[in-house]
C-alpha cells in the first residue's frame, strides 16, 4: 500500500482533554504511525498548554496544528465517517467494530475520517457517543478495562498505519546481505591468530573447547560483510597500533 493523500488519513479528535501531558503523549503516539491532524473539543486547562509540548517528545508539527472547537459537532462537520472510542456501548445502537476493522473501513472510505476519544476520565458521553457513527472497541480484559488515553490513540493509529510505506520496517532488501563464509573464516583465523598469541589458550587441554565457543560466538549474530570488515580492522589496529 502507498503512502495515502492527507485528506485520507483519519483526524484525532479529543474531547474535554483534561492534562496537557496527555495531549502531548497522544500527538506523539499519532506521528509515530504517520497521523498529524489533531482536533480539540474544549480542552479543560485551554490551548495550547505548555505541558503538551514536553511530552509530546518531537512531535510538535501535530501539536502546531492542533485545531480547537466549543464542541463535537462543529470538530466533526466535515468528516462523513465518525467513529466513537468507548468500552461501553452506553445504551446506543449502533455498529461496533475493532480498531483493525475500523482501520480497514477507513482506508476503503470516501470523505474524511475522524476518530473520537473521550476524557481520560469519564470517556465520552452517550450523546456523544450518539453523535458518531460507529463504535470503536478495543478487545480488551473486561476485568481491568484502563487504557490511558495514548495507549488508546497508538492502538487505533498502530491499526490504521499497517503496511503503509512511510512506517514499514526495513525490507530484508535494504538491509546488508549476510557476509560470505569465506568472510567469517578469516575473521575468526585473525582472532584465533591473535589470542594464541597473547596466550589465551591455557590450558592448552581446554583449548578445543575454548575456540569452539569462540567460533560459536562469532558466528551466532549473522554478521554481515560492512561489520566483519569493520571488526577486522579494529583487530589489525589492536595487532598492529599507530605509534603516536
């Protein structure tokens, strides 16, 4: 999947924030996956709030254009997909689905995307809930059901980022293919070479043993050819110093 257009990526709407330092954790667990339209609804100590900045660890392109609006209707206007995050279906019918689920619909939607949170109190309430489309539950230990709300905004954006180019981990393509044996021979000659020469092999009824784990230590990370090289140069400067 390509990187989408902005206008398809879901907006983050909190309502009634009552901690800078919270709005700050959720605008850094959005860019972490790629999401950068923050939306405000009556944030409890005002904005912007100077708690929000520390916490947020870099992510201050979210918190710069974090927009705040009086309530939940006008911070939703222009979405057609409006998705509420509760663990209680708050006695309103309507359809519920989990963060993967809704990650699935929004990249199958036309028209903007918005996922609402709650405070990290109360959550949101049932007329708010009644104002969204669609519930958004996360699967969760119904006996200890106390995400905080970062962890609520990660799950949701974690979800949505799947397989999207700009958060992938490196392919095995980008990575250094493994070193050739031939590779690691010489490394592991050059590091038996130098310890007999030091006299490391003692006693000599252990020498067999002691090289077999040595070998099986150098061999054990997968090193690839920029890294023996590297090491066998620390080893040739460790042999051979540069006088000073």
């Amino acid at each position: 999947m390509t990187d989408p257009h902005p206008d398809t990526r879901p907006i983050i709407v909190l309502v009634r924030p009552q901690l800078g330092e919270n709005i700050g954790k959720a605008a850094r667990a959005m860019l972490n996956f790629g999401l950068t339209e923050l939306r405000l609804v009556a944030p409890r100590d005002g904005w912007p709030n100077p708690d929000a900045g520390p916490a947020a660890a870099g992510a201050d392109v979210v918190l710069e254009g974090a927009r705040v609006y009086d309530t939940l209707a006008e911070a939703v206007a222009d979405c057609a997909h409006v998705y509420a995050t509760t663990v209680r279906k708050r006695g309103v019918t309507k359809p519920v689905v989990t963060p993967e689920q809704a990650a699935a619909e929004i990249h199958r939607a036309v028209g903007r995307s918005a996922v609402v949170f709650g405070p990290e109190r109360s959550g949101l309430e049932t007329e708010e809930v009644a104002l969204c489309r669609t519930i958004l539950t996360v699967p969760i230990n119904p006996e200890f059901a106390s995400l905080n709300l970062a962890q609520a905004v990660i799950l949701v954006a974690y979800e949505w980022s799947k397989g999207l180019a700009s958060v992938m981990q490196p392919t095995e393509e980008e990575l250094l293919p493994p070193a050739p044996q031939e590779e690691l021979e010489g490394m592991i000659a050059q590091f038996d070479a130098m310890l007999q020469a030091a006299g490391y092999f003692f006693p000599k009824s252990r020498a067999a043993a002691t090289r077999r784990t040595l070998r099986n230590l150098l061999t054990k990370p997968g090193w690839n050819h920029l890294e023996v090289r590297t090491l066998r140069g620390v080893l040739s400067s460790l042999a051979n110093p540069r006088s000073r």
